[in-house]
C-alpha cells in the first residue's frame, strides 16, 4: 500500500494532540468559571477585538478562543494538504485520508459555532438555563466526532486499512454497545460536571446531601448516575476489549489497542474515583477529561482495525482452518 509523506501523518498525528490540548484548557475555562469572560459577546471579547485591560477571566476565556482559531488554521492546513496529495497520487489510501480529513473540517467548524453558541445564548459560567444541560452535551458529542476524524485521518494516512463494514453482526453489535456506553457515560459526565460547578458541595458528605434532596435541582439529583454508569461501563469495556482481542488474536494491531483501551479503562476507573473523592480540583477534573478523550481515541482506532479488510480476512482465514 502506497504511503502518504511522513511529515503528513507527523502533522495529522499533531493535529489530534493539539485539539486534545485545545479541549484541556476548555475544561480549565469551564471549571474556573470563565465562560462569561468575554461576555455575551463574539467574535470580539467585550466589544473589543483585542481586550486592552482584561480581567482574569476575560484573559482565559480570550486565551481560548485564541486556541480555537489556531487550531482551525491548524485543521484546515491537514485538509489542503490531504487534498493537494490526493490530486498528486489519486491512490485510494489518499482519497479516503482526505474524506477523513473532510470531516475533521467540518466538524471543527461545528465545534467553533457551538462555542459561539453558547456564549451569545448565555450559557456559560455560572448561568443556568434550561437548555444549558444540552448544550453540554451537543458540545460533548461534536468533540468526540471531531476527535473521531481526526484520529482516523491520521491512522489511515499512517498506512492503516480502510473500513470495510461488512464484517461479522456480533462485531459489529459489540462496537455499537461500546459507542453507545461511551457517549452515554460522557453525556452524563458533562451534566455531572455543570452540576458540581453550579451547585457546589464543602465536603463529599454534603455532595451526598445534596444528592438524595428532594429539594436539589434536577442536575444534582442526576448527579449520582454518573459513577455509576461509568462503573458499569469501564466493565463492559474491559470485557469488550477482551473479547475483540480473543477473536482477532492473528491481528497484531487489535491485540495492541485492546490492551491500550482495558488499561485507560482501568485507569479511569481509579482516576474519576480520586476526582471524586478530592472534592474535584481543577487539575484533577482536567486529567479526568484527558484520560477520557485518549480512551476514546484509543476506542476509535480499535474499532477501525476491527472494521478493516486485514481483521475480516483473519477471521475467515481462522474459520477456514477450524473447518479444517
């Protein structure tokens, strides 16, 4: 198979961790409380281009936004330079890389306008709304896509094979159910995660209060969900994993990401309990969110040699031999 340039899958594989850097220093913004910055305002900050005394806040929230612009400079260099090669090769490797990197474009631009969204809609900071809990997750799922994309571009550009669906149903199912749990455990996360920062506790005690009032606003009484769901799905990952692993244990890569994705699971697992059980520092609340972006990274690439021709021909080359 024809490879792209490596400095082209050096600079995919940078605009992944960028955006991962980019989507840090979100969290920071959110749990420091500097949604509102800038105001309801954009694309200036406080009716200025460039604030020219600016707050804290007004600093971090700036900041991002900085970030955000660069990194769509950052994607859309990926996406003319997938294209340029894919009219120079026209190999199918290439056109795919440059689909992938379609979507990463689009998707960055949807990332920028949910942004927009919810600062000209009010929702940032400490401002409730009832929509506000959507919005979290609309921006939640959008970034994983994003991130899905770009992951993919990079993997496929890297020489990995394209995906072919047409694989076994079990397969299939089992990666839906994963996808499925990751973006629920997620959704569940980001209104877990408003819910701390609009009703804060002074001590686990307090957050359990909290928690089991009937008087609590509805975010914190769904607040307890989300370690348990995130229980049962770190579990259900594990065993997916395994599973995969088991049947593809010809395919280097799946044995690989297995093993990658059990492990972050596992880590996880711990992490989101210390989070919890620190009261949910800034810092701990943003490595909560990396652990949580590189898991489902690593879900994707696994999920792509799962879907690839090498893993379909594995499998019938494994039931040709039992028949055998």
């Amino acid at each position: 198979m024809d490879r792209s340039p490596k400095a082209f899958v050096r600079y995919a594989w940078f605009t992944l961790g960028y955006n991962v850097l980019v989507i840090l220093w979100g969290v920071f913004l959110r749990a420091s409380k500097s949604g509102d910055g800038c105001g309801q305002h954009w694309l200036t900050c406080n009716g200025e281009v460039i604030p020219s005394a600016p707050e804290l806040k007004a600093a971090i929230e700036f900041s991002h936004r900085m970030m955000s612009a660069i990194d769509g400079g950052v994607v859309f260099i990926l996406f003319i330079w997938a294209l340029m090669l894919w009219r120079k090769g026209r190999t199918e490797q290439l056109r795919s890389t440059f689909l992938l990197t379609t979507g990463g474009m689009f998707f960055v631009i949807t990332e920028a306008l949910v942004g927009a969204g919810l600062v000209l809609t009010g929702n940032t900071a400490e401002n409730l709304t009832a929509a506000r809990p959507f919005w979290m997750a609309g921006h939640l799922i959008n970034t994983f896509i994003l991130l899905a994309f770009l992951a993919l571009a990079a993997r496929r550009a890297a020489g990995g094979a394209e995906l072919n669906f047409k694989i076994e149903r079990k397969v299939l199912i089992m990666l839906s159910l994963c996808l499925a749990a990751i973006l629920i455990v997620g959704t569940s996360g980001s209104v877990a995660a408003l819910a701390n920062m609009l009703f804060p506790s002074k001590s686990l005690l307090g957050g359990l209060e909290q928690d089991l009032s009937s008087d609590s606003n509805i975010l914190v009484l769904l607040r307890p969900l989300h370690p348990l769901i995130s229980i049962a799905t770190i579990i259900f990952l594990v065993f997916a994993a395994d599973w995969l692993k088991r049947r593809s244990a010809q395919d280097g890569q799946i044995v690989r990401w297995s093993k990658i994705l059990s492990w972050l699971a596992i880590v996880q697992f711990f992490f989101g309990a210390l989070t919890l059980l620190t009261h949910m520092p800034i810092l701990m609340q943003i490595g909560h969110l990396l652990l949580a972006d590189l898991l489902w990274i690593s879900f994707v690439i696994l999920s792509a040699n799962a879907l690839s021709p090498q893993a379909v021909t594995l499998k019938s080359a494994t039931r040709i031999l039992e028949a055998t």
